[in-house]
C-alpha cells in the first residue's frame, strides 16, 4: 500500500465505473505521470494509484479500480473492485470518497452500478464523463434534479481535455472529511433486484435526462463493413499485416542501434581495462546483459502503439469478435489472437500483451502456449541448421525445400499449441462454458495523451520487473560458461572447462537418445539467455573466432561434416518446443505472479521438445539418415 | 432515497394477442428488431448458468428492452453482436440462447 510518492495524510478517492466509460482517460488526467503501477497482493490484477492536486492545492491519492458491470463479481478485476470498496481486500484501506465513474452517453448501463454501490451508504460522488460528446449529441441531462434522486453530488467531467477534470476536483475538496466506516453487509443481488434497479434507472432518466433520438449512422457505418463476416475478416487480415510489418520494419533500425551500441561501449569499456575476470564480467556479463534488455524495447514499444491505439479505438474488441468462434473451437477467446500473434516476433511482448484478455483462464492458456509460436530468435538457430544440412532444391516444381522446412517448424509450433490448448480447455477448462458477454464501445479517435501514457507504463513495467530478471539470469548464464578458467595447459576450448561445459558433459547421456553430441549439450546453457545465442555458443565450442556472422558462416560446413542429418532435425524439432528462452520464463513469472505457471511451463516444453527430438532422431535413423 | 412512482410494470407485459411467439434471441436474423421478454435457463441445458442470467440482466437485457442483431461472427453466425438500451455486446450463442425476445 505504501507508495513513496504519497504522503499518508492525502485523502484516498477510488475511481469505480464500468468498463469503457472513460475511466483511465479520466484517471491519467488526475495524475498526469504521478502514477504508481503494481498489483494487488496474490492476484493478478493491476493496481493503479496516482497522486492528483486540486487547483485550491488540496492532494488526493486517486486510486483506479479496474473497471466492473457490477459487483456480482464475474471476473478477477471485478472482485478486486468488489472487495476494495468493501473493505474485504486485506492490505487495502478503505476509500475515504467513491468516484461512480459513468459514460454520459450511455446512463442506461452505467447508472446501474451507480445505484448498486449508492446502496453502500459510502461517501461518493457521481462523475458523468464524456460529458462533452454528450452535450455534442443534444444530450440534456438536468445535474440538480440527477443529484437529488442520488443524493450524492454530480460533476461533468471530459477526461480527454485539459482541465476536463476541475469540476470533480472542485467537488472533492467541497466533501466533507470522514473517517471511511465499512459498507454494511453485501449479498449478490437476486433477479429481482436487478429488474427493480433498472426500472429505478428509467425512471431516473425519464425525469433527469432528455436524449434525441440516437444517431447511430456514422457507427452503423463503419460496423457494416468492419464486422461483415468476409470484409471485416479481409481488412483485419491488412491491418494485422500491417501491424508486424511495423513492428518487424520499425523495429529493425532501433534494435541495430541499441546492439552496435552495447558492442562499442563493450569495446570501449574493454579497451580500459586489463584483460581478466572483472573485464569479462563488465563486457559479457553485464553490458551484454543490459543490452539484452533493451534490445526488446524497440518491438514493445511499437507493438504496444498498436494495440494500445486500436484498443482505444475501439477496433480490437471487434477484431476478437470476428477471431471469437476459430479462437474458441481451442478454447481460447477471440481476445487471445493478438498476443498469440505478437509472439511470433517474441514471446515477451507477446505474454505482456495478454493483459487485454479479461478472462483469467483465458489469459493463462494464452500465455502458457505463447512460447509456441515461432519467435524470430529461433531464425538464427534455424538458418544455421537448415543451411547446413538441407539442399537448396526445388520441390514439385516452386517451392523450394530449405523454405518448405522452414515452413514446416513454423506449423509444427503452432500445432502444438492447438494440442495444448486443446488439453487445457479438456483438463483445467473441463464442463466450463465461458461466455464472452463482450462490450462493443462505440468507436472514437485514440487519444494521444492516453496512448503515450499507457505506453509509458508498459515500458516502464517492463524495464522495472523483467528487465531486472533478464539481467540477472544474463550475468549467471555468463558466470557459468566462464568460470572456472580453463588451466594453464588446456587444450580444448575454455569452455569446456567452466560449470556450463561441465553440467553440459554431465547432460550429455540424457541427451544421446536424441542425437544430441556434448558440443550441442554445452552451447543449450548459454543458449538459454537467449535463443540466437547458441550459434554463438556453438562457435566458442568449435573454437571459431570472428564476429557473429563470420561465425555462422564458418560453423556451417563444421557441423555439415561432423553431425548426422537425424542430429541436426532433432535439434530443429527441440528448438521448436523447448524452453531456451529464460526471459520469458521471467515474463511469465511476473506476468502470473507466481513460480508455479513458469515452472509448469519449463516442464511441458522440455517433455515437448524431448520427446519431439526423440521421435525425429529414432525416425530419421531408422530411415538411415543416422 | 429515489422515487419509485409507479411505471408500467417492467416484468414482462402481457403478450399481445397478434404478436408471434416468443423466440431465443440466436434465432434472430440481421437488423432484425425485438423486444426481451425473459433471461431464463435454457429447457434441457445443465443448470448451473443462474450467475449468467444475472450478468444478462444486469447488462441491460431486462425485459421490455429493444434489442436488435448488428452483425454475426464469422463461424457459422456466432458470435452475435446485440444492440441493447444503446451499448453493443458480443454474445456467443450459448449465452443469446438464454434471452428469450418477442420479434417486432
């Protein structure tokens, strides 16, 4: 609860509302930057907190409760919102001022809740935001004659505009200070309570607001074409096309900067220092580490532009409207396409990406087969492998056979994800129907102020909590293919010498049944910093000198003589199931707060990829490619 | 706290005499108009959905409420896309099997 910036004596005010109302636009405009993003304790739901300041200078410390229908809680969020108000969430103090949030535009929905919470009896206001497209659209709504019926004070607010907050202020500092008491007992609401509330919200809007006949041509409009079975699946097809290619293209440039960068202060930091333990550690293990972190910056920040932009649009709940019914035959959601997706450039802002996905299940099944998709830190590994031991040849008369077989591990990944979900919806998903009760928000123009906050904070999350993790795991990765030196008199490789090529030469009889020679074994430790890595890592093992590329160019024809065809296809096979990827074991520790979905999913992959690699080695051997 | 000055009565009014039969609102085709009558469980299927028929209600799908079918997805008409009371929700056929609309 303890945040640094917010000094104790600031009055709390918590921020309630549905989903889509304009909250977090509002929430941004209170706080500006002043925001503090962490979870709830033991759950997986984002806790948003800033500082905001009243023009007569009064602090609150605003917090952000994750949007909710109703407190008849359906979702993880919604019970966090539910129990913060309550007071029944441990390690949360009750809000001494409740912000009903609410869409002008749409009292019908919104003003539900609103009377929902007005039964708590907690001290609270009534913000009507987006008050300005309302007053656009020749919506009258009378605020006294709407604050008598609540009881309860009532602001328009515009969170998109400068300013659009002050009234709300203005009306925080006029509340009169309370001490919070907790909401009396809360029973879920029967049928017929819910009936009685919406007819107390007609009868509400029959006095309070005069609204025209609602043009809805211009939505009708864009809806026709964007969800039309065939259209809309054509224009998601170009806009997702667009997207990676953005992401692929833009990326490029930056991530090249940010590695020739890490290699000139590697150089320059070397060249001051004498060679020995400290220089390395500097040089491969932290520069590198550091440079390992940035490097996915680039991706994120892009891929977020997107998704953040089309969220707030309101594109992407119709995109995972058109995907909802291939998505759901494996029992994921429409929602999960876009992560899924976004792992084929890699899985790390992949696995970020599934916060969009509101359903806990369906987020985890996400995230679990996320490694699946084939992340272009495979392509390295792949190229090599594929150059080195399938002829250039043209098949059937076009394709060309090193693209069909890479082809080939792109599907085999992605097959396997439809496998394990397909087991995940028949074990932890068994008898349970979800439904996906889906709000389509009316579309409107992204805002930039929002967009460059929310990507803000993902850069920010990611630096802060992954990018720790990935630097640490970096420099032990790096300790154990050093240390300890190689003796005086060695004559293999330094490599061989250190903790990794021993626990390599100690894995090696594990790895025999699947064709993998104590060389491959040695350059799998490294390789788990990162996938490309093990090219690298081959390199030092076959004692090869030179960059990155002169590398791969020469280790080439050395592993075309010295391993078995069955070899190099069970390593593919391996490599495209296997967990060398401890980054985003880290990603998914952070994104699950807890060990238990990383670990599970270390131990699916490696029985995969084992058993993937067994078959491929034990068939192509017996086919006499051994 | 609130007036509750009689309206016409919200719960379902009675049927009128010409009006066809109720249907599920999956059966509804594009930009086809009708008016909710019930959120009940569906005849035949387990029962363990009350929490659905709640979030229905509370959404919006009360009865007397317009609804109209916008769009269907792509697989075979799922997901629906249900205009009600003025907000859109996408709906897959499982839980539209549980609104039961009088068409207009």
């Amino acid at each position: 609860m303890s945040a640094a910036a917010l000094a104790e004596g600031d009055r709390r005010v918590a921020l309630l509302g549905n989903p889509n109302c304009g909250k977090t636009a509002l929430f941004n405009l209170l706080t500006g930057s002043r925001q503090k993003v962490a979870n709830y304790a033991g759950v997986t739901v984002e806790r948003k907190e800033g500082l905001a300041t009243s023009p007569a200078g009064r602090r609150y410390r605003v917090l952000d409760l994750p949007g909710a229908y109703s407190l008849n809680a359906d979702s993880a969020d919604e019970e966090v919102t539910r129990d913060v108000i309550l007071g029944h969430l441990k390690g949360e103090q009750l809000p001494e001022v409740l912000v009903c949030v609410t869409d002008a535009t749409n009292l019908r929905l919104n003003l539900r809740l609103v009377l929902e919470v007005r039964r708590l009896g907690l001290p609270m206001l009534l913000a009507l935001n987006m008050s300005d497209v309302a007053a656009r659209r020749g919506i009258e709504i009378d605020l006294p004659q709407l604050s008598q019926r609540l009881g309860v004070p009532v602001v328009p607010t515009v969170g998109v505009h400068r300013g659009g907050a002050d009234p709300l202020l203005a009306a925080l500092d006029a509340m009169p200070a309370t001490i919070p008491a907790p909401a009396p007992p809360w029973h879920p609401p029967t049928l017929a309570e819910i009936t009685e509330t919406h007819r107390q919200v007609r009868e509400i809007l029959r006095v309070c607001v005069r609204e025209p006949e609602v043009d809805r041509r211009f939505d009708e409009r864009i809806d026709r074409v964007v969800m039309h079975p065939q259209v809309g699946m054509a224009i998601l097809a170009i806009v997702l096309f667009l997207m990676f290619q953005a992401v692929y293209a833009w990326a490029e440039a930056p991530m090249g900067w940010i590695e020739a960068g890490t290699a000139w202060l590697g150089e320059a930091v070397g060249a001051t220092l004498a060679d020995g333990p400290l220089r390395s550690l500097l040089v491969d293990g932290v520069i590198a580490g550091v440079g390992g972190v940035l490097v996915f910056l680039p991706q994120i920040v892009i891929l977020f532009a997107f998704i953040l932009a089309l969220e707030d649009s309101g594109y992407l709940p119709r995109a995972a409207f058109l995907l909802d019914h291939a998505m759901g035959k494996v029992g994921l959601s429409g929602r999960s396409f876009i992560p899924l997706l976004s792992s084929f450039a890699c899985a790390i802002p992949g696995i970020m990406a599934t916060r969009v996905i509101a359903n806990w299940r369906d987020r985890l099944a996400t995230i679990l087969i996320a490694p699946l998709m084939t992340c272009s830190a495979r392509l390295p590994v792949y190229a090599l492998l594929i150059g080195a031991f399938i002829p250039e040849r043209t098949v059937a008369g076009v394709f060309n056979l090193q693209g069909l077989v890479l082809f080939a591990l792109y599907l085999a990944g992605i097959l396997g994800a439809v496998l394990v979900a397909f087991v995940l919806k028949r074990t932890v998903g068994r008898g349970l129907h979800h439904p996906l009760m889906m709000e389509l928000p009316t579309w409107r123009l992204p805002n930039l102020r929002n967009l460059a906050l929310g990507l803000l904070e993902r850069v920010k999350i990611f630096i802060r909590r992954v990018g720790g993790i990935i630097l640490s795991l970096t420099i032990i990765v790096w300790a154990l293919a050093t240390f300890p030196a190689p003796p005086a008199d060695a004559t293999g490789p330094a490599i061989d010498y250190s903790y990794a090529g021993m626990l390599g030469h100690a894995i090696t009889p594990l790895f025999a049944p699947i064709g993998f020679g104590w060389e491959i074994c040695i350059a799998l430790i490294p390789g788990m910093a990162a996938r490309e890595v093990a090219v690298g890592a081959l390199g030092t093992v076959y004692a090869l000198q030179g960059g990155d590329e002169a590398v791969a160019a020469q280790l080439g024809p050395i592993i075309a003589g010295q391993w078995s065809l069955a070899t190099a296809l069970s390593l593919l096979a391996w490599y495209v199931f296997a967990p060398q990827c401890l980054s985003t074991l880290a990603v998914v520790k952070r994104e699950t707060q807890s060990w238990r979905y990383p670990l599970l999913m270390a131990g699916y992959l490696f029985a995969m990829a084992y058993l993937a690699s067994l078959l491929t080695y034990q068939i192509a051997r017996s086919l006499g490619a051994g | 706290m609130w007036s509750t000055a009689a309206e016409p009565a919200l719960a379902a009014a009675e049927p009128q005499p010409a009006a066809p039969a109720p249907v599920s609102l999956a059966s509804l085709h594009r930009g086809q108009r009708a008016r909710v009558v019930e959120v009940r469980l569906p005849q035949g299927i387990h029962g363990h959905d009350t929490n659905l028929v709640l979030r229905l209600l509370e959404i919006g799908f009360v009865p007397d409420e317009r609804v109209r079918i916008v769009a269907h997805g792509p697989g075979g008409g799922e997901p629906l896309a249900v205009r009600v009371g003025g907000t859109m929700f996408a709906l897959r056929r499982h839980e539209a099997e549980h609104i039961l609309v009088q068409p207009l």
